[in-house]
C-alpha cells in the first residue's frame, strides 16, 4: 500500500458502502439470532455519529450498494443546500435533544434509504432473486467522489477511509471491476475495511482489505454489530498507528476464470495479458494470443499431453496469482 503520512490534526472522510440487498436481509431477518436492516441501520447510524464527534471537521459519507445499482444515501447531489431543502420538507420539527448535525445526517439518510426502496421495481427482483448487490458500482463511486474532495483540498488534510458493510456473496462476475478498484484505492493509498455482517466469507473483499491495509472482521454475532463498528472500524488512521487492531490470519486468494465466472482454486493464466481460465485454451480470448504446441515428455520417455509454448501455466500455488502479483 502507498505509504501516507497522517497526523493528529486531519480530517478523516469516512465513506461507508452499505449493502442493501433485501434478499439477504431477508435471510438474515429469519435466522438465529434474527437482525433486520432496520436494526442494523439504527447501529450503523449510532456509529455515524460517534465518528462525527471524533472531530469537529470529521466527514462522511454513505453509498447504498443495492441490487441492479448504487445510490447516494447522503449527501444528495447539489449539495447540502439541497439536502437541507428535501430534509425539510418531511420533518418539520427538530429534536431538542440531538445535536442539530446528527439529526440532519441521519434523517437524509433514513429518507434516502426509503426512498429507495420505495423505487425498487418488486417484479425485476422477483425474476432475478439471484442477482448479488452491486458492490463495485458503489466502490467506485466512493473512490470517484474521494478524488473529488482530496482535489479540493491543496493542504492535504483529508485523509480519506472506505468501510464496506456486505451481506451480499462474491459475484463472480464482478471480479475483474472490484480488483481495478482495489489496485485504485491500494495505488490512492486509501485503506478498504469491511465489515461481513451476515454470509459466507467473502474472498474478493478479504483480498481489497489484505490489500490497501484495511480492517476485515466476520461478525459472529450480529445483534453486537455496534460494538464491532466502535471498537475496530471507529479509529482513525493515525490512532491506527498506536492501537493493535484485528488482523487477517488467513486471507481467500482465489480468483474468478475470465471464461465462465467461476471462482477457482487452480487455473490457467496466460502468459501475455494474465488472464485467467479454468480450463487449458488454445487461443485466448482476451487478447486473441495463439499458443504453440509442444510435446510434453512424461517421466517414462514417452510424450503425454500438448501443452502449448507459452501458453496458459498451471499456477503451482493452486491459486492463480497474476491478479495479485
């Protein structure tokens, strides 16, 4: 990862990418313990808070990762006027007893995420219950929208951070836009922390906070979320500095074959563009390279197979490595 310099007196960008798939709700509401997106929201926006009150020129922002798209959640396009214009409208009165930014942070939110479900086409989902959240639409909208922030700042006190908070599984077909996006946040120097709240592991995003040196933690249990939210991923990046935080035993290396987008323990990478099959090719399709044949010599003298010069090699690790090299 790009060495960066923090010091006590920055300002930390927090962007945070909530995943909002329903189906996976859905399935994490009906288990055991059952946590609804509605009990997570009212966490992750405690959470929000407490970040805001780090520091008084702390900022952030939100990104829904939902099915089919991405969505700002806050702030809204136009900027905050605009925000505190639609905010208005629906809630007329404010609370006495919160602190006039958090509520204004939390109610766009909230009107946000109603918003967009209630824009959600039911009929599109019901036909496509297999479609993931769209986790590197809403990636690369947040590292578009840091690089607009940084430019603006010339002193360089912006230290910008990403949080993912995922239900969703891997998407092997996201697999090669989500690694771009990891390589332009690892080159930015921006760290990756996620969050898996719900699921499986996820390998793509173990790669992106092994990566960008970020934070990965599997929740064990869901209805904690907050505490896990406080006590790993509410440090900023200079107090990361004095504080011995989770780190990866083992991270998942494996990646998706650029054929039939499957995620694979052993492939064959081409030698010329690195592109990844699960099967031997004569020809590659990325880059329309045609191997060679040469006879390969079993230990008995005798010739066993074609294998092409230059062509696609066996990773001997048992996991491809070209995308991580």
């Amino acid at each position: 990862m790009k060495a960066v310099s923090t010091s006590e007196d920055d300002s930390n960008l927090l962007l945070l990418i909530i995943d909002t798939n329903p189906f996976m709700w859905a399935e994490s509401a009906k288990a055991d313990p059952p946590f609804s997106l509605d009990d997570a929201l009212r966490q992750i926006l405690i959470f929000i808070n407490a970040h805001l009150a780090l520091k008084h020129n702390n900022k952030v922002a939100a990104i829904a990762s939902h099915v089919g798209h991405s969505k700002f959640l806050y702030p809204l396009a136009g900027g905050e006027e605009a925000t505190a214009t639609a905010i208005s409208k629906e809630n007329n009165k404010r609370n006495a007893n919160m602190y006039p930014n958090f509520q204004f942070v939390t109610d766009q939110i909230v009107h946000s995420l109603q918003d967009l479900f209630r824009d959600t086409d039911v009929s599109f989902l019901e036909k496509d219950t297999g479609v993931s959240s769209m986790i590197t639409g809403a990636f690369s909208m947040a590292l578009c929208y840091i690089n607009r922030i940084t430019k603006l700042d010339q002193l360089g006190h912006i230290k910008p951070r990403i949080l993912i908070l995922t239900l969703s599984p891997d998407s092997a077909y996201q697999y090669i836009p989500l690694m771009n996006c990891i390589f332009s946040a690892q080159k930015a120097g921006i760290p990756v922390d996620v969050c898996k709240i719900y699921g499986q592991e996820t390998a793509f995003l173990q790669q992106a906070a092994n990566i960008t040196g970020g934070i990965y933690i599997k929740v064990n249990n869901a209805q904690a979320l907050l505490q896990y939210l406080m006590f790993a991923f509410l440090p900023e990046r200079y107090a990361r500095n004095f504080l011995n935080l989770p780190n990866q035993d083992q991270v998942d290396f494996r990646a998706a074959c650029f054929c039939h987008k499957k995620i694979v323990d052993i492939g064959y990478v081409c030698s010329v563009c690195l592109s990844i099959f699960c099967s031997w090719i004569p020809v590659c399709t990325t880059c329309k390279t045609k191997f060679a044949f040469r006879p390969m010599i079993a230990p008995g003298g005798r010739s066993k197979s074609q294998t092409p010069r230059g062509s696609p090699s066996l990773s001997s690790s048992g996991n491809p490595s070209p995308s991580h090299a």
